[in-house]
C-alpha cells in the first residue's frame, strides 16, 4: 500500500529529507541530524509539516451540544477564537484518543485528532451526534498544517501578518492572512515552546513554507522532523497515543483528571466517576536515569531490589536539552512519589532511576 504523501513532499525531498512511514503517510522524520533540529527549536524556532494530522470540522445549532456529549469536557464553554484539550472516551473510560478543539465560531468548530486515530476518532464522533442538529466534515485531504515552534517564533511570524500577534495567547486562534495566504492561526503546539500552528489550504502548503523559510532565515529557524518532534514532547511531557495513552488507560492514570468535567452527560462519564471515586490503578510517571543507558518503550520497570515487573516505560529518550536520559512509565501509585528510586531492565540489566515532577522540561516564565 503507497504511503500518502503531503502536499510538501517536494519540499522535503528537496530538503534532503529521511522519510518514514507514520499512519499510512511519508513523513519528514529528519533532515539532518535530530539533536540540532531539537536544539533549534529550544534557542531559535523550528519549523514542521505536520498535514497527517485529521482534520474534522463540526457545524450546526447542535455541534456545541453534539460535542459536550462527546468529549470529556465541554467544548460549548468555550469563547469563540478558544481552543481546548480534549479525551474521546469509549463507554468503559478508556481513552480513545486526545485532541484539540477550537471553537471557531458560534456553530463552528475544528477538532484535530492524532494522524492514526482520524478515521476511527471520526467514525466516533458522526456516531455520537446523531441525534443533534451537526454536521461533520472531514477535511484533512484539503488542509495542510504547518507548525513554526520556538522563541523566535513570533518575531519570524509577526512581519508576515497583520494579525498582532501579542494578542494571540496561548490557546486562542483567529483567522488572518500569512504571507497573503488565507490561515487559521492558532497558538497552540506540541513541543513545550511557544509557537503557532497554521492550518491553510492543501495546495498553499508550499507556498507558506517558503514564505516562512525566508522570514526566519537569519533567525536561526530550521526544518524540523517528527524525530526532533518526539524529543520535544518527551521532554514537555506531553503523552502520545499509543504510548501514554489508549483504551486500558483512564485521564486519571495519565494525569490528565483535570480536563474531565463530570458535571456534563458524556460517553463514558459513568465509568470516569467510578474511577475517579476508586483511585487510579496505576500512574504516568517521569524517570531521569542515573546512570548510563536508554530507557525505551515496553522496557520493565522494577522496584529497588526486587525482580518482578511493576511497571512499564511509555517513551524514553536521551534528552538533548538536560543531557540526562528520561522516560515516562506508568507504576502503581504507591511507587510514584518524586524521589522514590525504581530500576529500568535495560539489556540485561538493572539501571537505576528516580522518579520526577513532569514535565521534564519548562520553558521559562510557564
């Protein structure tokens, strides 16, 4: 089966890309080295296709009741030009997948789910609003989606809109022209940094990129792949479905209990209350190795000691901004106090690790 491609792909090919194969597309995975695609975008600004991601518009006087009934929160609450974190939860609490919702209107609004859970996310969804008076639209196939992240992301943006910028906090989102190019400008991301996601028609996709290329080029910005996009998130402590998050994990054992409104009828509110009352099974934990080695995901996770398993690693990097090895696992709660000690099966042996606050890392003045 051929791989879909984004409308960038010349780019990238031109770029010197390495591709890999990510949800059924042909993705950027790096253009270099990973290290300095990350290290850019913590010092200057980086810049990502990132058109696998799903894009599905819901419309109508019911999407705003439609989508409360859906999501673990209320989309409704939301102000016009807001975005927000969202769970589509199956029956039994599990999470289904993580998204963001942006209210773009009054009757409006966009929701974007990770590339490998679109189809199953919109299945979902149009299963849930029947009933209410929403259409949904997917538009993936039509939109392409740039993400320019770091601290010199807005002075890069800023001379190519007249959308001001220092008005745009985070989370919020507004229509204006990018480079003369149509865009939904939201500052919203996916890397700790502070950034913007601009999602514009298929075929500007190019063209947007080469306006900003030039706009950031003594700004230090760079191509960015989904390798140094993994790094970012790792470090941020930010989950990623199918690692931190799918359908045997509750919000509450990964941390995310506090976007849960159980105040509102949801899909799966009933299961999410009893859980919520029992306590989680387990929780997502943050690990700094303290001695050699590379925690990776599905790596064992032991206490102090003993041999027996209690846990398992989510993600695990080198991280390239802290110069320490991370990782995320999830152990049962009794072992997940910052400083308890626990150890990491790596290769045949037991490498010690303390447990930490996540995020790993944080950007100054967040």
């Amino acid at each position: 089966m051929t791989s879909q491609r984004t409308a960038l792909s010349d780019v990238h090919v031109a770029l010197g890309a390495r591709f890999t194969e990510f949800a059924g597309w042909e993705m950027p995975v790096r253009y270099g080295s990973i290290i300095d695609e990350h290290h850019a975008v913590r010092r200057a600004a980086g810049l990502f296709d990132l058109s696998h991601m799903g894009e599905l518009r819901v419309t109508g006087p019911g999407a705003a009741a439609g989508l409360a009934a859906a999501l673990v929160n209320d989309p409704g609450r939301l102000s016009v030009g807001r975005a927000g974190y969202s769970l589509l939860c199956a029956p039994d609490g599990g999470v289904i997948d993580d998204l963001i919702v942006y209210r773009l209107e009054q009757d409006a609004f966009l929701v974007v789910p990770n590339a490998s859970n679109r189809e199953v996310v919109a299945a979902e969804l149009g299963a849930r609003l029947r009933g209410h008076e929403a259409t949904l639209a997917d538009e993936t196939y039509a939109t392409s989606l740039l993400a320019i992240q770091g601290p010199a992301a807005a002075d890069i943006l800023a001379p190519l809109t007249a959308l001001r910028l220092d008005d745009l906090r985070n989370y919020r989102a507004a229509q204006a022209d990018v480079a003369g190019i149509p865009a939904l400008v939201a500052r919203t991301g996916y890397t700790g940094e502070d950034g913007f996601e601009l999602f514009v028609a298929w075929d500007e996709g190019p063209a947007l990129w080469e306006a900003l290329t030039a706009a950031g080029a003594g700004a230090g910005l760079r191509p960015c792949g989904l390798g140094a996009r993994d790094t970012l998130r790792l470090e941020a402590g930010m989950p990623l479905y199918g690692h931190e998050l799918g359908r045997d994990t509750t919000p509450f054992e990964a941390g995310l209990g506090r976007i849960v409104m159980l105040d509102h009828e949801f899909v799966g509110r009933e299961a999410l209350a009893a859980a919520d009352k029992a306590g989680p099974r387990k929780r997502l934990v943050g690990l700094t190795l303290r001695d050699r080695g590379i925690a990776r995901e599905g790596y064992a996770v032991l206490r102090t000691g003993d041999t027996a398993p209690i846990g398992v690693v989510t993600s695990g990097s080198q991280s390239p901004t802290l110069g320490v090895a991370i990782a995320m696992a999830y152990v049962p709660p009794a072992d997940a106090a910052a400083g308890t000690m626990l150890g990491i099966v790596i290769r045949g042996g037991v490498v010690p690790a303390e447990v930490v606050p996540l995020p790993f890392y944080r950007r100054a003045g967040r």
